[in-house]
C-alpha cells in the first residue's frame, strides 16, 4: 500500500509537469517520454569498517579488519521518465524509477581479536536484505547531435532523490560466545543493530527525520533518433553513475564488539555510500 | 491538475505519518562494582581493615550499556514527529540468578565456594528479596528525555544475616548469571569480618 501511495504520487507530479511542458513545446522544442529498464553494480566494498570515532587498537589491543564485509551488489530498476529538449539541445529529464536492491553482509568475528587473546571462539553470520525504493531523478544537461542527426550524445547530471519504502531493523541484538572453553558461562561478545530502508539511522536522537538519501546522478546516453526496430520511437541507451553525499546513510548495520570483562570494544558499520554503476535502455513511448 | 497538485498530496501523505513515540533504548549490564561499607563509620572499607558484622554492608553499583535502536520512518510511526519527551529502556540481556560466592570459610554452614546469597537481606527501592531484585533488574523502564536514569534501577545495598563464627578474612564474589548463560562478575577486596 505504501508503494502504491509513492507511486501514484509520482505518476501525478509526472503529469503535472508534462502538461506545462507540452504548452509550450511547439515553440520551444520537444518532449519524449521514455520507459526506462536498467541494472546497477553496486560497488559496495568500501562501505563497511571500523568507525572512524573509534580509537583503533585501543587498550593494546588489535582491531579485526575484516570483521564486517559486505558483497557488492546488483540491483535493478524500471521506471518512467520524460526528456524536454530545448532548440538550442539543452535538455531536462525528469524521471522515477523503482528500484529493488538486494544487499548482503558477512559478519566474521574472531574473539581472539576482539580482546579474548588465545581463544579460538569464532562466529559467522550473514546479513540479507533486499531495499525496494522509489527513485525520483532531476537533471539537465546536453545532447550532442551526431550522424547527421540521426543519433544524439546525452550528457546530463542532476539530482536522484532515493527514497527507500520498506524497511526493518532487529532494535538491537546482544551476541553470546563461548570464548573459554574452561568456564562454565558464556560472553556477551557483540551488539549488533541491523537496520535498513525507510530507518531512522542508529543514534539519531532527533525526532524528526525524512527518509530520503540526496545522490548525486551522472549519466552518459546515445539516443538513436530513428531506430528500425521501434518503429521511428527514440531508443536511449547509457550509463548512470550514482553516489551518496556525505551524511545520507539510511542502510545502516551496527556491529560493537564487547571485550573480556563487558569493556566495549570497536565499532563497525556498513554505510550504503550507493556508489553504483547502472545499465540503462530506455524506449520512448 | 495543475502543478500545485503533487506537492498537495505529497505535505497530504506527510501529514498522516506524523504521530508521537517514545525513543527506544536497548540495554544490557555492562558492570556491577560491589564496595565494602562500615554503617557505624559511613566509609568504605579498605583492604584489611576490620568491620563489625552488624555494620558490615555491600553496596553494589549496576552500570549499562545503551544503543539507541531504529525507528520505521512511514505510516504509522513517528519518524517523522516530534518525539514524546519520554525514553524507554528495554533490558536486552535477562538477569536469571545472583549468587554472593564466599571465596573463605565464612562459618560452619557457608563454606569458601557456596552461595549465601539466601542469608541475605537486600534493601533496594522496589522489593527486599532476590526475586524482587532480578525483578527490578529486567524490567522495561522509562524515564524523563533528560534523566533517563530516574526510574532504572542503579544501586543496591545488602546485608549478609549470617554471622561468621570468628573474626576471619574473607572475600565475596558477587554473579550475575543471565539466561543467555553468561555472567557478569565483581569481588569484594579482603578485609575482615567480626562476629
């Protein structure tokens, strides 16, 4: 139900938009409105590992690397869009995708570098989620005419509003193990919050908080203007380029390791930076 | 429809998400500190030192771990609202049991290694008996958004009944058992008991 809000609201702003548009189009150039098909590589490596607020090897103790992984990912999208092109080729797009991401995390402690020196206590868990989010794109730029016309280099970049509409956190997990063979009790070892999507991220003590990542969009695309397979339909090709600015994490996994005696250990997370490389055709309609 | 019309909707649909929660915390014990006090002399004990049993009290001091956890942020919650000026915490990490281990000869029924944690009178502000501590321990608490302590059970004193049969060293080790079965530990300094 709550997709279906999100995505009549953007079917509205769509046609809102195409209508002031086309007003004016004779004038001052043209509209197309695409279906859009794209796949994105999800560079994920470098959004997980210690905190960067926590001393590393702090208390003479070293700090586990590779305590937290995560596996870059693919994820795919289908959306609508328009493209107003001026006369001088100066271009607006404006379009929405919804688009399904399925992320996976490799949690690998190892206690002896956790502050249980000599244990062999070791403990692997996956993390799995699959991010449903609608992305609303605003961008402009240049279309570069070539081949007498029959075909156009897109240059654009702008804005992507990734607004994720599920989500779900495990409000907080405490990790026994048992790192001495030879005592009767276990260890409190870890404490781990995993939360994704449409959370609020772990310490945000404000109550107010809107569930929308800012990223930045580029994107590269050869329109064929005259294609023999659609029948004189456009036909766009290209490559989108995504990141996240700095401070929009919503894909949050929280991992505080707990040392011998319940002294709190190192932080880890996974921050979605959604550094992606996409993969799109579009067909005008 | 003119281009007014999304944004309508769009402050429309933002408008029902807004409602009042409390902020969610997630604790465990992270520590508890036990002392040694003198009730005649109102100080602590210092190792060696010699305390009448009837003045003799151990006070312990509980300290806790607390995460913030994660709010859904659509309809029908509050993440979009101003906060209720409240915090819940919520004890992750169930106390089962508390033993008081006598690491020396206590007297002829409590040997170095057993448990007189039955011979016991806890004073707490919620009930004086070990069922009614652990209870107080594991219960959800709530506070006011600037003093979330003001409810949460954070120290406790008791009383050991049981007089040693001669003024003799001895040692405590106080166990938290959890039902997760770990455990969290303090011991008392040595210091001297008389009957």
């Amino acid at each position: 139900m709550k997709v279906l809000s999100v995505i009549i609201l953007c079917c509205l702003a769509h046609t809102a938009l195409a209508q002031d548009a086309m007003r004016g189009a004779v004038k001052k150039g043209s509209l197309h409105w695409y279906v859009k098909l794209a796949g994105d590589y999800h560079f994920n490596e470098n959004d997980t590992g210690p905190s960067v607020d926590n001393e590393p090897e702090s208390g003479g103790f070293r700090r586990q690397e590779d305590l937290l992984t995560a596996k870059d990912a693919i994820g795919s999208r289908i959306g609508i869009g328009l493209q107003r092109i001026t006369r001088y080729r100066m271009f607006f797009l404006l379009r929405s995708d919804v688009k399904f991401l399925r992320h996976s995390l490799l949690l690998n402690y190892k206690a002896a570098e956790n502050g249980y020196p000599g244990s062999s206590y070791t403990l692997q868990e996956r993390y799995n989620f699959t991010e449903y989010a609608l992305n609303l794109h605003l961008a402009m730029g240049y279309s570069l005419l070539v081949a007498h016309g029959k075909g156009a280099v897109d240059f654009a970049m702008g804005a992507n509003l990734h607004i994720p509409v599920v989500g779900e956190s495990n409000k907080g997990e405490l990790i026994h193990g048992q790192t001495n063979n030879n005592s009767p009790y276990q260890d409190a070892i870890m404490y781990v919050q995993t939360g994704w999507g449409d959370q609020k991220p772990h310490g945000n003590t404000d109550g107010a908080y809107i569930p929308i990542n800012v990223l930045a969009d580029f994107q590269v695309a050869y329109t064929f203007n005259q294609p023999a397979v659609f029948s004189d339909r456009k036909l766009r090709i290209g490559l989108d380029l995504g990141v996240a600015g700095e401070g929009n994490y919503l894909n949050t996994v929280e991992v505080t390791t707990i040392r011998a005696n319940r002294e709190t250990g190192n932080k880890y997370k996974f921050k979605d930076l959604h550094l992606s490389l996409g993969f799109f055709v579009a067909v005008e309609i | 429809m003119n281009a007014k019309t999304p944004v309508l909707v769009c402050l429309l649909l933002l408008g029902t998400t807004v409602a009042c929660n409390d902020k969610d915390y997630k604790a465990y014990y992270k520590s508890a500190e036990i002392t040694v006090t003198d009730l005649f002399s109102q100080q602590v004990v210092q190792p060696k030192d010699t305390v009448s049993h009837n003045n003799l009290q151990l006070r312990v001091q509980l300290t806790k771990e607390r995460h913030l956890v994660t709010n859904n942020m659509w309809a029908g919650n509050a993440a979009y609202a101003t906060s209720r000026d409240r915090n819940r915490v919520t004890i992750i990490e169930k106390v089962k049991n508390i033993k008081l281990i006598t690491l020396n000869d206590y007297n002829s029924n409590f040997k170095a290694g057993d448990d007189i944690m039955d011979s016991c009178y806890i004073n707490n502000v919620y009930r004086n008996d070990e069922r009614g501590l652990i209870s107080s321990m594991n219960e959800q608490t709530y506070g006011d958004v600037y003093d979330y302590e003001i409810s949460e059970l954070g120290m406790f004193e008791f009383k050991i009944e049981a007089r040693p049969d001669a003024a003799t060293i001895q040692r405590f080790a106080l166990v938290f058992e959890t039902e997760a079965g770990s455990a969290f530990t303090d011991t008392t300094i040595s210091f001297i008991v008389k009957p």
